[in-house]
C-alpha cells in the first residue's frame, strides 16, 4: 500500500496523529536497530578479548577483520 492508499479517508487531524505516530514508531525502530548493533559489537569485542587471553598467538588486526561467527568457532576450537 502506498501513502496515499492508506491517509486517503483520513481527516487532515487524523493524518497528523498517523504521521506523528509512525514517526514515533520508525525513532523506536532506529533505537532497537543501533541498541542491537551496540550490543552485537560489544560481544564481538568481548570474544577478541577471550580468544587474546587464552591464544595471544592472534594479531588483534586479524581478529577484528573476522565475522562474529568466525570469532566463536575459534574461542569454541581453543
């Protein structure tokens, strides 16, 4: 559906009050995206730190270069 479709019977109030309320929801949405983002970095450093203290052989240069799915199959194979 496009925009039109959807504020087409709408009063010019009641689309004042759907648009302030999608802009809400879509600021919502961003926070969740970039809190996930934060949180998923955080965990990719946390895992760069685990594999230095058990295996300090890994440049911290070729850890970062490396996928989060990468970084656990090795902190699992050490």
């Amino acid at each position: 559906m496009n925009i039109n479709e959807i504020t087409m019977g709408m009063t010019p109030q009641e689309k004042e009050i759907y648009f302030r309320h999608m802009e809400k929801r879509h600021a919502e949405e961003a926070e969740k995206v970039e809190d996930e983002k934060n949180r998923l970095k955080s965990y990719k450093e946390s895992l760069i730190e685990d594999i230095l203290k058990i295996q300090p052989d890994y440049s911290l240069d070729y850890l970062k270069k490396l996928t989060t799915r990468s970084l656990e199959r090795i902190y699992d194979y050490i």
